[in-house]
C-alpha cells in the first residue's frame, strides 16, 4: 500500500484542487462570532424562497427516515435509554412517545440519524454531514413551540453555517474532526428558535465552543462507535450553549481570533464575508448538499455503484485476477488510509473503508447495513477479493473534487480481459437533486420494517406540508415506532 501524504502536503493538494469561495471579512467592525449572530439574527423565513423551503424538506424527510431505520441499533438503543432515564422535558426522543430535555433529545435523535453514515454530506476543504445539525433543530422548535416555518429556518441557517465554515478551512489536517464546525450552526440555530438577542446569538457561538473540541482520532485506526455520535454530541453541546447564552452566561472571547482561540489552537486564520451568504447575496449552501444511497462514506457512494456494476457483469469472482481502484486525493488519503482499512474488524471502520465497500459491493452488487455484519466482514471471499485490490490516486479525478466525487474500478480477469467502470456522481449530488419520488423511495427503505405503509403515508403527507404546520406537535406521533 502507498505511503500516506504528509497532512501538510495534502492540504497543498487540495487547496489546489477544489474552487472553492474566497473569504474575505465584511468591512463592519466586530469579531467573527459577532457577524455570525448578526447574519443569524437577521435572517428571516421569507429569505430562503419556494425553492429552499422544498429543499429543506427534502433533507428533513431525508434525516428521520435515516434516524427511524437505526431505531434497534445497539448504540441508538443504549443512549435513548440513558436520554429517557436522565432527565425529564418537553423534547420527543424519535420513534417513541416520551420526551426529555432537549439537549438530551438532540443528542439521542443525532445518534439514531447519523448511526448508518447513510444521511446528507458536504464536500469543501472539509467534509461534513449538514443534517447532524437537524436534531438540534427539532428538539428546540418543539421544546419552544415553534412552527414548521420556524424550523425549516433554523434548518436552513444552520446548513449555511455548517457549509460556510466547512469550506474555510481544513482542520483535520491539525488533527481535528469536522463536528467543531457544527457547534457554531447548531448554536445559532437553537438560539434563533430560542428568539436569542444578537449579543446572546454570540454569546452562544462562544459558549459552544468553550469546552467542546473534537478530535480526529475519532475517524482514525480501529472505528469505534463515538463516530457515529460525535456531531450528536456537538449538537447536543449545542443546544446547552444557547441555553446558557439565554441565561446570560458568558463565553471564552474573541472565540476565533484570540490569542488562544480556534485559529490559534484549531484551523489556522480564516476570514468570512457574512455579506454572501444566502439570502444576503449568495446562494444557501443547501442547495450544494449531497443526498447518500448507501449507509457509507460520501467519497465511497460512486464506489459502490462502480464496483456492483462490473460484480453484475462478472458470473465467477473467483477467476478475478486484479482490481485497481482510481480515486481522487481525498478519497486515498480518508478511505484507505491505514492497515485497518484493509482488514475492517467493525461496521464503523468498514463504512470508512474503499477497499472494502469496492471488494463488498463487487459480490454482493450494493451495500447494506447487513454488509457490516461480522459474518460479511469475515467472509473469505471479500478477503480473497482484498488481497488482489490496490487503490491510486488519480489527478484527473481529484480535479474535478469537490464538485464530484468520482471513482473509477478496473477489474482484470485470468482471461486477460478488463472491465472498467467510472462514476463521477449520482442522484442527490451537485447538479443532480432528487425528485420528491427519489426522497420517497429512499426514505420507505429505511422505515418500511418500522412503519406500516398508512404511517408512512401520513408521515410524508405532514412532512411535505411543514411549511404550512403552525405547531410541529403532529409530527412527534406520526414516528413513533409500531413494528420492528
């Protein structure tokens, strides 16, 4: 296997490769956290346009069928446990009937959407999942009576925040992980909800931070679990910021720019221009968010179709003689990164693993939760395909990231012939959004052996029509779990 890129000269790479925005501070005076709350505070419901409010359903829809699926997932089932049994609230903990405080709620419902890896992504100098922020969103709009107007709006802002930060700067390069920019969006977020002031908006951004980092161990080595709950956790951390902002506790400042602050400790220096952000002269970053088919990493999505492409067209595997996997920079350097990632010994590390959703994908033609099972794990025949797989990076293919994220899969067989498949994306990503029916027939794949088809149908009818919901009160009884 080749050796990893020193971290520094991956950020070379890809500050080379992506087009990404050019920040530049607005001229107004006032720290970062400062414009962040005045851009919060400003924005309002009749910004965001037809065409974002269906969006925003979309990926709302998208999000609790995600949660829904990995209700009786070990890790889902021990934290809304411990959730149900901490405190009481005016919170629902998705798929049943019982509510908590909504730190706690958001943290739980965070656990079940994100348990799959199978919700939302976005690709800039840093790779995030925008729809972890959704639960904050909910466990605060309920808990505060708000509407479904309401909450499609801090849905929105906190995308836009999450996005903006996720393309100013990388951070796991400093050893990092991606969930510190969910803290700020999902702060704001709760804090709109909580009609916070601008003052307590920041407040709550430097709260959030003060005591939260997260670090990128978590998505090295061995997998563990806390990968799936580490931007819950960030949620939940969240919703306790705004809290407190709303009591009037104060936070660590200037959080970004102080001598000890997040440039300093976390990013290096970055600079944001509140001023084109969306609704303020540019384009809401939601529209750039890419909808996952399968429970994997985002880079592994074109991956999977490739490899199920040429599995369908190949009777024998066994008479496979080489597999040579292209893919972008990015792709190499986060997805066969490490000895584990050759030999996954946990669903966490095989979601994360190229090598192993390629290997998976070519004998059984997809990916599935059941393809993390420790029987697929262990199967000789993924192992036998292993041990004839290299993956490259390809130049071609990392220019065009991160406006797609391609792979290409060559298999040679002991006949001399080869067979070659390239992705480049798919439905729900960049230039391509799903269609209401796209958002459907995923989302009926999740909830379909917890939800009889009348729920499901009720479910989707309410959800489409948030917008117009003065409460968010009838959405709670509509996902609770009857079967499963």
């Amino acid at each position: 296997m080749t050796p990893l890129l020193p971290r520094r000269t991956l950020l070379a790479a890809l500050a080379g490769t992506a087009a990404l925005p050019a920040f530049a501070q607005t001229a107004a005076p006032g720290t970062i956290a400062e414009h962040l709350a005045a851009y919060a505070d400003a924005l309002h419901y009749s910004d965001l346009g037809p065409a974002i409010v269906e969006l925003a359903k979309a990926h709302f829809i998208d999000a609790i069928g995600c949660g829904i699926g990995a209700f009786n997932e070990p890790p889902v089932r021990a934290i809304r446990d411990i959730a149900l049994a901490t405190s009481e609230g005016k919170s629902t903990v998705m798929g049943t009937t019982r509510r908590t405080a909504m730190d706690w709620a958001s943290f739980a419902n965070g656990a079940a959407v994100r348990n799959f890896d199978l919700n939302d992504v976005y690709a800039g100098r840093e790779v995030g999942h925008p729809s972890d922020n959704i639960t904050p969103c909910l466990a605060v709009a309920e808990s505060e009576g708000r509407s479904g107007q309401d909450l499609i709006l801090a849905m929105v802002l906190a995308y836009e925040i999450n996005c903006r930060l996720l393309d100013a700067a990388q951070i796991t390069i400093h050893g990092w992980d991606h969930p510190n920019y969910s803290l700020p969006a999902a702060s704001l977020a709760a804090g709109k909800l909580m009609h916070l002031t601008p003052a307590q908006l920041a407040q709550a951004v430097n709260l959030s931070f003060a005591g939260h980092l997260a670090f990128n161990q978590t998505r090295l080595g061995v997998i563990s679990n806390w990968k799936g709950l580490a931007d819950a956790d960030s949620g939940r951390s969240a919703v306790f910021a705004a809290q407190l902002a709303r009591g009037g506790i104060t936070g660590p400042a200037p959080v970004f720019e102080g001598k000890a602050g997040f440039f300093a400790d976390v990013s290096g220096p970055f600079t944001l221009d509140v001023g084109q952000f969306g609704g303020r002269g540019g384009t809401f970053k939601i529209t750039e968010c890419a909808v996952k088919l399968y429970p994997a990493q985002a880079l592994l999505q074109t991956a999977i179709v490739a490899a199920a492409k040429i599995g369908a067209s190949v009777p024998d595997l066994a008479k496979v003689k080489s597999i040579v996997v292209g893919t972008t920079l990015v792709g190499k350097q986060y997805s066969a990164d490490s000895p584990e990632k050759w030999a996954p010994k946990t669903s966490e590390t095989a979601d994360h693993s190229l090598p192993y959703a390629v290997a998976r994908s070519l004998l059984d033609r997809e990916i599935t939760s059941a393809s993390y099972s420790p029987q697929a794990l262990n199967d000789p025949k993924v192992l036998a395909l292993l041990a004839k797989l290299t993956v490259e990076e390809d130049p071609a293919l990392t220019k065009i990231y991160p406006q797609k994220l391609p792979t290409r899969v060559t298999v040679t067989l002991d006949d001399g012939r080869v067979l070659a498949e390239q992705v480049d994306d798919l439905p729900g990503f960049g230039g391509r959004p799903m269609t209401r029916d796209d958002v459907e027939a995923k989302f009926r794949r999740n909830v379909k052996a917890f939800w009889p088809e009348q729920q499901i149908h009720d479910f989707l009818g309410y959800a489409w029509d948030l917008d117009h919901q003065d409460s968010i009160t009838g959405l709670f009884p509509r996902m609770v779990v009857t079967a499963g």
